[in-house]
C-alpha cells in the first residue's frame, strides 16, 4: 500500500515530465482517472483485508489517545462505521473515474477541465463535510466506557441507572448522582481513620461498588475474602504481611459482620458496631441519605485512582484449602475489563447484568461489578441464589453472569414435574466460569434459558485465559492477547497482560495443545496419583462413576493413612434414589465396586464411600478438597433427635459441621402439619449439643442468649452447615447455620455459656 501511495505522489511529475518530453497531452487528462482507480484499489483492498482505511486513519489522528477508539467498548460500532465510510469513499472514486473517462472521450477539454479542475473537488468537499456531520452525530450514540481508574463526575448524566433492585422494571434504582455521592460519604469516613488495610466483604454488589471505589480512590490495601468465618479472618489478619487487627479495619452491609469476623473493638455480643468503634463500619448507615457536596463536588473533588500503585488481595484455597493471598492490581483488572468489551461489548450493551457470583472472586468481581459499571449499564444489586428468581427475569433482556453448580440446580428445576419447563427469558446470554459445565447440563441449558452457556477459563492468579461454548466440541478457545504453552510436566503456562511476571504464570492444570492454538483440559496436576505404584487419574475415576447414570455429581480423592487409596463422594440423581431407595450402604458400594472394576484394578477402586445431597463447594462451585476429606476421616456425631453431624473443619475454639437432618426427626412433629419445619428451640439444642462434644465442655451452664435469628426455615432431610465460635475468656459461643454452600444464612446467635459449670 505504501507503494501505490508513493506512486501516486510521483504521478505527477512523471505526467508533466512526458507532456514537455514526449508531446503527449492524453497523459495528463488520464491522471484523475489514474489516481480514483489508485484511491480505489488501496481503499478497496482494507475492505477485504481489515481494518478499513477509515479505521486506520481514525486510529493516526486520534494516536496521542488511542484507547478511545481502540479495545474499548465502542471499537466495534466505530469499526463498523468506519467500515461503511470507506465503502463510501470506494463509490466516490469509482464514480468520479468513470466520469473522468467520460469527459476525455466523450466531452470537450473544457468539460474535462471544469469537472476534473473544480467540480470533481467540490464534491469531494461536500462529501467531507457530510461525513464529518454525520460523524459528530454517531459519536454522540457510541458508549463511552468509563473504567474506575478514569471516570469523571461528568463520565455519565447524573440520572443514568447503575444498579436496580428485584427486575429491572421493578424500580428501585441507584443512579450516577447516587454512586458519586455514596463514594464520597465514605472516603470521609474511611479517611478519618489511620488503617492501613481494609477487609471488604458486602452481600450487596451496590455497597460493594461503593466500597471498592472509595477504597481504590483513598490508596487503601483492599482485602477481599470469599467468608467472614472467624478462623478465616483470623488466620487473613494474622498473616505475616499484615499489621495485625490493630491496622486492619472492617468495611461491610452486614449488621451480624463484626461478630462473625471476631473484629469488633469493644467486645459487644450484638452484630451492631459501637458508634465510637473505629475497627467495623456499616455501609448502609454511612451512605444511605448522602447527598452530593456542592457544586456538583467541586468542594470535594473526587480522587484519581492510580491503578499501577492500588493493592488489591484475593484469597483463594489453590489446592491446598486453606487460604492464598493473591496480590492484584486494578491495572491488570482494568485490561482485563477492555478485552472482554471489545470482543463481547455490544451483548453487555443489549441487555441488562444479573449475577449469581460472590463479588469477592475474581470472576464475580469483574463480570458482576467492574464490567457493568465500566460499560454503564445496569446491574442487579442482590446477588440470584434460587433458581425460581430466573422465572420472574421476563421484563427485560439480561446477560446472566453463573456458575456451573447453579445452572445444574436450576435445569434441575426446570424438569422437576417431568417435562423441561423453559423461563421463558427474552434473549439471554449466560457467562459461567469456575468449573466445566457438563455437556448434557450445557444442552439443557439452551432448553431452559435458551441460551448454551458460554464457558470462561481463567483463575485468580491469571484472569481470563480461553473460551468456549460446549456444541462446538470439547475444546478451549485461548484469548487473542494469551500466550500458551507448556512445561515438561505438561501443565499450562501462561503469559498475558494481565501477569506481571514476564516468565508467565504455571498453572495446575494439564493439557494437549491441537492444532490451531485450541487446547483440551486433562484435569490438575495433582488429580494424578499412585496408588501402590499404580498411576491413577483422578477424574477418569469420576467420570467412570457418573457413566453409570445413576449419579448427577462425584468426587474421588487420595488418602493416606498406613497406605494410600481412594474415597468417592457420590450425589445420586432421581433415577440413582429411586433404584438405591431403601438398600443398606453395603449393597450400594458393592454395586459401584462392580461397575468400576470393570475398567481398573482392584487396588485403585476407592475403599470409602460417602453419599451426599450436595458436594461441598464455595459460592464460586468449586470443590472445598480440605472439607470433603474431612468427611471421611471424622466419625459422625450423634445428636439429638435422629441428627448426626460431620466435623468438616475445627480447632480448639472455632469448628464447622455438616448437619443432618432426616425427616423422620421427631423434631418435626407437630411442626407443622402439611409443612414441617425444624423448629427455633431443636435449632437451639442443636448447637449447645454440637458445642459440648466439639469442643469437649463437658458440665456447663447455660447464661443466656442474645441477637437470635432465625431467617429461614430448615425443611426434613437438610443438611446445613453449623459453624461455632467459643470466646472462653468472655462466655461466648457464636453460631451460624447456613445452606451447605453458605450462600444462605437460616439462623444465627450469641449464647451466653459457662464451661466446667453444673448444667
């Protein structure tokens, strides 16, 4: 191209040059026609090979600020546009050559002169003017993005919708007026204060936001956990890169935080932080009411954030179970964020965001939060955790952000009465992440939402690495800005933008490279094991199990106690309880033992056995390994009323347990009739129970009890998960029961409690 462009500079004078030489006055008259067929040809050829001539221009003139054009929300309307300019262009020239022709054959020199000297010109000049009118009135139309590092209080209209409650019809809304005044109610707050790091955790993906961008703008280090259990906290700010409690505070939309997290400063059993309590703030006292300084802000000027220097810390369990420290920046957020809207902005645009995923994970944290915020359209503030919320999602279009787990739960739901029911949503699009969705979960999926889900691979340490939708096959897509590779073990090896190390990052998992850059996943790293010398995998022992269809969810693990082996958790599906409805244990793992026998030595069939109804996953979906061996290795308590429970997690003063609850509890009668409930006071006697035998009480006295709550009912053949905290210095034993996930919280408490004591 730069040929023909340095060609048709040259023409001229080569033109002029043969007339005096050569006496040639046809020469000269052919140079309009030859430089509308150069035009032509290059403007021509950046159609069939893009970008467009239009683009490429666009991208030189605006070069001292490229990210406005380039991989940002807009690039693909501004392309297409582009792309219709230059076709534009490609039908002046053509037409103007052939008139060109027209007026040396056909016409008079001073035809040729008038047309080739003046009119030709002028319309050309009409035709700039046109498209730089039209051009200002396209500009106003394309999105702008605004990412965090770089909005303005001018960067929306100050009634623009940022989140809504319920549907989205519902109103509700909190608008841009809204988001600038409660960001600043808090930066007056937080910034009173001398704490260095700051432990965010809000249900609420509107207080988050609030939360997060205050922070962000104050320079603060944002600690982001996936609970607020007590051990975790303790263990998060007794880490050897943290200052302590004394330099770590609390921001949270939860009243009973302060308790949980263990972190209130006067020691108070309530869930309410003292008003004179400089360790835990409550957003929504802070921020609701606030109202815009004046101006608008011109007395409180809002912070830049500077993203290169913002410290942002994720936990994640990697394999281990126990927390990770992941230390981020917002910079590598923010790239992620403008390559997920250039490749798949105009979907986000269509329709509005509803989440399913904890905002404190990666993932939730940069498709449930920063993705809407930085495109500007609205996101649902409450976070979906029952399937029935899809049914009512019919007023509008929505772009669901979910995990595998819940789209199981809710195809689940959809088929309970038999026949798969559709939503009925109007044009969805589904992203989910966190595991692999199964392919017959995928298919049903598409039945239900009408949509096949679109699969995103990616992990704290990496963000976003590949791709895929399941119908096109097995297979991951990598991301236009990743480079893959793998080491000698066959684990993958990634480099993007959003890694600062320049060696990449070795993930976990193995593969196989095929061609054409696509990949498959063949499981983790450390799912392969030996087994009396015997290789195993990890994940073909789970596949084998689920092949016999009798089964909807499975996982094996390595024990090791003289000698290693396998233990299975196993969840049936309809047809696994119908057909084991009734049989001992004993005739249930011989049936499995049989089936996988088939396919492995008997020195790598699993040796125990456990039948669940969920497997224990975090919000995210992703299997809890520390939990799960916990069911194996602890003998079950017997309690009260039938109940047995599972120590899932411990130490001398915290633990976690899985209830179980069989409908056949004789706490269930007269409770009620046609719908039974476990009641508030069989609640009550199941934690002091629980507490006496975990943490070994013995005699003890019973001092009262204060903050009760009891938010849901607990229904025959639940197994919910209890978690206890005893203060023995002030008498107190905390607890929470929540769904097995803890996305669900059914009753929490203080009780006042005397160990040694007579009962």
């Amino acid at each position: 191209m730069r040929f023909l462009v340095l060609a048709a500079a040259l023409y001229p004078v080569l033109v002029w040059g043969g007339r005096f030489v050569f006496k040639l006055p046809l020469i000269v008259k052919l140079y309009p026609v030859f430089t509308s067929a150069l035009f032509l040809a290059v403007f021509g050829a950046t159609l069939v090979f893009p970008p467009s001539m239009a683009f490429r221009l666009a991208l030189l003139m605006d070069k001292k600020k490229p990210h406005k054009i380039k991989g940002t929300l807009g690039e693909g309307r501004i392309a297409a546009y582009c792309r219709e300019v230059t076709a534009l262009w490609c039908l002046f020239f053509a037409l103007n050559g052939a008139v060109s022709v027209f007026t040396i054959f056909r016409s008079s020199g001073t035809l040729w002169a008038l047309y080739n000297g003046g009119i030709s010109y002028i319309i050309m000049g009409i035709l700039f003017g046109t498209e730089w009118w039209v051009r200002k009135m396209v500009d106003k139309s394309i999105p702008r993005a605004a990412p965090l590092s770089a909005f303005t209080p001018s960067s929306r209209e100050g009634g623009r919708v940022i989140c809504y409650s319920g549907c989205y019809g519902a109103g509700n809304h909190k608008t841009w007026n809204d988001f600038l005044a409660g960001t600043a109610a808090l930066r007056r707050v937080i910034g009173r204060t001398g704490k260095r790091r700051w432990i965010l955790y809000c249900d609420d993906y509107w207080y988050f936001l609030l939360g997060y961008t205050a922070l962000l703008q104050l320079g603060k280090e944002t600690i982001l956990t996936g609970t607020i259990s007590p051990a975790y906290i303790a263990e998060i700010i007794s880490g050897p890169e943290s200052g302590g409690p004394e330099d770590t505070a609390f921001l949270t939309d939860r009243r009973d935080a302060a308790v949980t997290a263990g972190l209130a400063a006067d020691g108070s059993l309530d869930g309410s932080p003292d008003p004179g309590d400089e360790t835990v703030f409550y957003i929504p006292d802070l921020v609701e009411g606030a109202a815009l300084p004046a101006g608008p802000l011109l007395e409180d000027p809002v912070p830049v954030i500077r993203a290169d220097e913002t410290v942002i810390v994720m936990y994640t369990s990697g394999t281990t179970g126990r927390p990770k420290a992941v230390r981020q920046r917002l910079t590598e957020f923010e790239n992620d964020n403008a390559f997920i809207l250039a490749k798949w902005g105009e979907e986000f645009l269509a329709r509005k965001l509803c989440s399913t995923v904890s905002p404190h994970h990666i993932y939730g944290l940069l498709f449930s939060v920063m993705l809407p915020f930085t495109a500007g359209i609205p996101f649902r503030r409450e976070r979906i955790e029952y399937p029935e919320t899809f049914r009512r999602l019919v007023d509008d279009s929505y772009l669901i952000v979910t995990v595998p787990a819940l789209l199981k739960r809710s195809v689940e739901a959809a088929g309970a009465g038999g026949e798969v029911e559709s939503f009925g949503l109007r044009s969805p699009w589904i992203f989910t992440s966190g595991g692999a969705v199964p392919p017959d979960v995928a298919e049903a999926t598409e039945r239900v939402f009408g949509f096949w889900p679109l699969e995103v691979y990616g992990s704290t340490e990496t963000s976003g690495i590949a791709w895929r939708q399941s119908k096109d096959g097995p297979a991951w897509n990598p991301f236009d800005n990743a480079e893959l590779s793998r080491d000698n073990e066959g684990r993958l090896v990634v480099k993007s933008p959003y890694i600062r190390d320049p060696r990449g990052f070795t993930t976990g998992d193995l593969v196989e490279f095929l061609p054409g850059g696509r990949f498959l996943l063949q499981g983790r790293a450390d799912s392969i094991v030996k087994i009396e010398e015997k290789r195993i995998s990890l994940p073909e022992v789970e596949n084998r199990i689920r092949q016999t269809g009798l089964v909807s969810d499975a996982a094996v693990i390595a024990l090791q106690d003289k000698r290693q082996y396998l233990a299975a958790a196993v969840v049936f599906n309809e047809q696994g309880r119908e057909r084991f409805a009734g049989r001992e244990k004993l005739y249930v793992n011989r049936y499995f033992r049989e089936q996988l026998q088939r396919f492995f030595e008997n020195v790598v069939i699993p040796k125990k056995w456990r039948y669940l109804e969920e497997l224990p996953r975090n919000p995210q979906g992703k299997l809890k390994k520390e939990s799960l061996e916990r069911l194996f290795r602890d003998t079950p308590l017997v309690l009260p009323g039938e109940v047995t429970g599972l120590l899932i997690e411990g130490d001398q003063d915290s633990a976690a347990l899985e209830l179980d609850i069989p409908g056949s509890s004789p706490y269930f009668d007269g409770h009620f009739p046609g719908f039974p409930i476990l009641p508030a006071a069989a609640q009550f006697e199941l934690v002091l129970a629980c507490a006496a035998q975990v943490f070994g009480l013995g005699a003890y006295s019973v001092l009262g009890a204060r903050r009760l709550k009891f938010k849901g009912p607990i229904l025959p053949g639940a197994k919910p998960r209890l978690e206890l905290n005893l203060d023995r210095d002030r008498a107190a034993l905390r607890f929470t029961i929540t769904s097995p996930a803890g996305d669900k919280t059914f009753a929490s408490g203080t009780i006042g409690i005397q160990p040694g004591a007579s009962r």
